[in-house]
C-alpha cells in the first residue's frame, strides 16, 4: 500500500474503520534507534523520534506525509507513557493553501489539563501563563523549561522518556526507552498518513473542513530551492547521515519552498529541524553547519518572545518582525471595510475596532488615529492587537456631530482620523437613540452678529499681493438669497457658499480654496474639527459636501447640509484656508475622486502664507 497516498484516498469521514485499525496497528510499532545517552554504552537504551515542522510529518518509522488543512491532529499517544497525549493545530501564514505548525498542546488526561506550547515561546496551562526558564519546573508531572533556542517539555512513566521540544515551527517528540520494547504508537506521529483517525474536532480554532486554492507564484525559483534544500545531503551534514536519514527533511523543505515564499525563517527552520534530530544520537556530528548555509551563529528561535493573536503570524519585515495577519483573515477584507473595522452602537457605548495587522499593513500607526476631536486617541488590546476608539456620548462626545442620513435619519457622526495627513478611515456613525443629548429637533441656526453684514471678510497682505477676501452664505443654488443674522437654518438644511477674492487680476492669479473646516470655538487651531473640504476636495465621508468650483477663477463654490456639534457648544464656526495661485502654472485645479492625483497648488511652490475666513453660526 503506498502510504503516502492513504491521506488523499481516504474520505474525510469521522470515526475509526475496522481498515483504519489495521493501517494502524501494521505500521505503528517503535523501530529502535540508538540514542546518544549515558545508556547506549550498555547498550540498554534505544530512541524513537517524530519530527513536525512545517506542514510535513515525519512518523517514527521515517515516512513522510503533509498537513493540507488548517486542522489538529493528535501527534502522539504512546502505551509507554500512558495518560499522555501530544496534540497540534496547524494554520496557515501568508497562503491560505500552505498549512504550518501552530502550536503543539500536552494533554494530561489525569487531571484533564492542557499545556499550550503557543508561539514565541509562550506556555500555557489552560488559560494561565507560565513563566518558565532553564530550570525545570514541575507542572502535572510534565518537566517544563524553557531557553533561547525553544521549550522542553519531559514525562517517564516506569523506564520510558518522553521529550517533547518545541521552538514555534518545529516539534520534536523523542521516546526512550529499554531495548527490545516494542509498543503501538497512535497518532500522526506512528503513522503519518493516519490524518482521518488522528483528526480532532474538540478543539476550538479548528477548520478542518475548508478548502483553500491560492495562484501560483510565478517568482519562485524552485530550482534554487531544490538547490538550497540539497544542502542537507552534504557535509557537515554528511556526518550524521548513518544516524538520521536526510531525505525526509530534504523532502520537507522542498515541497514547501517549492510553493511558499523562502521567508520567515525558512531558509533555516528544515536545517534547524534535522540539526536537532541529529543532536539527539550524536552530539558533536554536525558542528558549524549553521555557517555554510547562511543562518545565525546562535540556536536562536525564530521569533522567540514575540506573541501574535490567533489571526496573526509573526513574520520578517526589512528591519525585523512583526505581527502579519494570516492570509484566510486577510481574505475576508472587503474595499468597504480595508481594517476589518466594525462600528458597535449600543446605548451610550459607541466603540470603532480596527485589526493591528491591517494597519500596519498599509504602515499606519495605530497611536496617529483619533476621532474628530484628537484628544479622543486610540487604544490597542496588547493580547489581541484589536484597535479601539470609542465614544461616550453622556460625557465626551469627542467631536461628533449631529446630522441627518439620506434617509432623513437623524445619526451621530464621527470619523477614525489619521493625524498625519488628516484623512478619515473610518466613519464612525450611530443611529440617534433616546436619550443622547438633550436636544431640539427643530434646533435652528442663524450667523452670528458680526461675523456677516452679509458677508464674512479679511483684509491679506501676503508677498507681492493685497487683496480682500470674502465669504457669503446662500440660501439658494443661485445664491439669490443670502444668508444674514436674521435668516434662521434648520438642521440638514443645505447651504450655499461663496469665497471671493478682489484687488487682484483674475488673468493672471485664481484662488483656491485648500480645506474648509467647522469646530465649536473660534480658534482655527482647535483640537476638534469637521473637515468639509481637504486638499482642495470635498470630504468623501460627508457626502452632502458639493463643490462647484475651485481653483478656476477668483471665485470659488461649495455646499453642504447643516449640522451641530454634538455636547454642550451651541455654537459653529466655518474656516476656509485659502490662496492665491498663478495660473501660468497650469497647477490650479485639483483631480478628486478615487485614485485621482492631486495637482500642486501655488502653496506649494511658492512659500507663500494662505490666509483663513471664519463664518460664524449660533443656535
């Protein structure tokens, strides 16, 4: 029977068949392998190993086979060291087709307890951390330790030896025990094609039944792979050949390299796998190979110390590791929702979650997001790497604004914004529920007395220029009605405004009108803001905001749909930062909309001072 096809021939059905059981019991007796312990000079002491790294198994008897789900397995349960079960999950990293070693997981039957060997070298016993060292420590009869290169793990029962080692990819399980026994092992590791007996289903992050197809890439170079990976053949590892059989680390490391990134520490991890087999029969058979294949000079484990949630994997960045999200996570994304982000609306508690992973993959910092008022900053959960911000509206609205949806629903309106560039990620909005604010529905505005008779107006000097500027508020599209001290505004009414330059020739300079902005103060400089123009384009978050002219003569155009500031200000103030440019420089007029390229405007080239106008309105 080839038994490296027994996975792929077999249904996936649970349960144990009567053809199962003798695949089982025909292939899964301990072939003895001399051990390099003080018990081999009499020859009393023979050892049987189990290799997991990466997808492959190697079984106790040599033989090769791959995990191809994101499923766990019990690795090992031995009649030698009975009340002791090896388990492991594996999960996918970059690919969602590439299945690797998660994590391995001891199960004490008595008193039913598990230890979690985790990534970067995090031990668990159920949910609570252990801090272990070098030195051993006792845990439900499992000696527990833990050094740079991995963790350890050992249990005897009567005269056999149980070794689990661990280092985040790789798992070696090490059986010692007296010559000429002879037990039946279950599991993958007594028989590396056994996946449908050894499957298990009773462990939470289990997928056992999705199927995953990614495209090839093309920029693999497999034969340099098959070249890299032949390395193992040679010298210095040569010398540990008659101990250890190459070709099943080789076959590991090729079959995954053929078809997975050469990332990540695997360069090294299958080098690292059959080094430290070998170190269990012959301590000094291999020395310096570290050197001749490029990998660091100490048994450092990759990403040791760094713990990544259950949807990330710790990878290699150019300066050196981070958290990356796993590849079927990161496939469910949508355009609409780039950070995985979700807006929970409940009661008073309003909070916005974004994923660590997501974010650094665009390279934003989750500490530059804020909400509209940048005092309201955001928080990370350091276990799971979930970003939050969050909104108490009974006692810090942060910015939000009260406003009106398309569908004539009055809502709460804030937006995750990126402090460098003043971008908003996120719209962060709630439906308006009972009792938010003590608050008139039919609130009305009017413009405060001395800030328009009709018009708001500044007086610029700036370089070679002298000129006015001006801001009118319309009732109208054809702003036929202006907008004075006595016109009252109700909420999600639109208005029209007009920014106007004079003293100047319009042959020659155009104004431009860079960001309109609303606070609750006067200050242009306040913590909290409502952009409505950014970069010479309206807000793609608000979309009431229309421009119909910018940048084209001394004139320029827009609209939107009142609202207010949520919290106790009654008050509203409209800022636009404006400036001249030269028309020679054909750089005037801005390209909005998706994707679209941003002109340089005269700011940019010239260092020149905009200047700002302030509207202001009051409940």
């Amino acid at each position: 029977m080839d038994m490296n096809a027994v996975k792929y021939n077999l249904t996936r059905e649970r349960g144990i068949t009567d053809q199962d059981q003798l695949l089982l019991t025909e292939n899964t007796q301990l072939r003895p392998i001399t051990c390099s312990s003080a018990a081999v000079r009499t020859n009393s002491m023979k050892c049987h190993l189990c290799t997991v790294t990466g997808p492959t198994v190697v079984d106790i008897q040599g033989r090769v086979d791959s995990v191809q789900d994101l499923c766990a397995y019990s690795l090992m349960e031995s009649e030698t060291n009975p009340g002791v079960q090896v388990q492991a999950s594996f999960h996918e990293r970059r690919r969602r087709d590439v299945s690797f070693l998660n994590r391995v997981i001891l199960y004490v039957q008595d008193p039913g307890v598990h230890i979690y060997l985790e990534q970067g070298g995090e031990v668990k016993l159920n949910k609570q951390t252990l801090t272990l060292d070098a030195t051993a420590t006792v845990v439900h009869g499992m000696e527990l330790s833990k050094d740079e290169s991995g963790v350890t793990a050992k249990t005897s029962h009567l005269n056999h030896n149980l070794t689990v080692f661990f280092d985040g990819y790789t798992a070696l399980m090490h059986i010692e025990g007296p010559t000429g026994s002879s037990r039946i092992v279950t599991g993958l590791c007594g028989n590396s094609s056994s996946f449908r007996i050894s499957e298990l289903t009773d462990i939470s992050e289990t997928n056992c039944d999705a199927k995953y197809e990614d495209t090839a890439d093309s920029t693999f170079n497999r034969i340099a792979m098959t070249e890299h990976c032949n390395l193992l053949k040679e010298a210095p590892f040569r010398e540990c050949h008659s101990h250890v059989d190459p070709e099943p680390y080789f076959t590991a490391c090729n079959d995954t390299l053929s078809k997975y990134p050469a990332g990540d520490g695997l360069n090294c991890q299958f080098f690292e796998a059959y080094a430290k087999a070998c170190s269990l029969y012959s301590k000094d058979a291999i020395d310096g190979w570290r050197s001749n294949v490029n990998c660091s000079a100490e048994p450092q484990a990759f990403c040791q110390g760094r713990f990544c949630s259950s949807h990330e994997f710790c990878g290699e960045t150019s300066s050196g590791t981070r958290c990356f999200c796993r590849a079927v996570f990161a496939s469910t994304v949508t355009s609409e929702k780039p950070f995985g982000e979700a807006v929970t609306c409940n009661g008073s508690s309003r909070v916005a979650t974004l994923y660590g992973c997501l974010l650094e993959d665009k390279g934003i910092s989750y500490s530059d997001l804020h909400l509209f008022d940048t005092t309201c900053i955001s928080e990370m959960d350091h276990l799971t790497h979930v970003v939050s911000l969050s909104l108490d509206t009974n006692t810090k609205p942060c910015g939000s604004i009260i406003k009106m949806n398309n569908e004539s629903e009055i809502i709460n309106k804030n937006g995750v914004m990126l402090e460098t560039n003043g971008m908003e990620l996120v719209d962060f909005t709630c439906p308006f529920t009972f009792p938010d604010i003590d608050i008139d529905f039919s609130v009305i505005f009017q413009v405060k007395s001395g800030f328009s008779n009709p018009n708001t107006v500044a007086y610029v000097t700036s370089g070679i220029w002298n000129y006015t500027l001006s801001m009118r508020a319309y009732m109208d599209a054809h702003r036929e009605y202006p907008v004075t001290p006595n016109t009252q505004l109700k909420l999600n009414q639109k208005v029209w405004l007009e920014l106007q330059a004079a003293g100047v020739d319009e042959k020659i300079v155009a104004l431009v009108t860079e960001n309109c902005y609303a606070t609750s103060d006067p200050s242009p400089h306040t913590n909290l803001k409502y952009d409505l123009i950014t970069n010479g384009c309206a807000n793609p978050a608000d979309d009431t905001v229309v421009i119909e002219s910018n940048g084209e003569r001394l004139t320029d155009y827009f609209s939107f749909n009142m609202f207010k500031f949520n919290g106790n200000s009654r008050d509203m103030y409209l800022h636009c930062r404006l400036n001249l440019c030269l028309k020679s420089d054909n750089s005037c007029t801005r390209s909005c909309g998706k994707g679209a390229r941003r002109r340089r405007s005269y700011k940019e080239t010239h260092d020149e001072t905009d200047s700002i106008v302030i509207m202001a309105w009051g409940i």
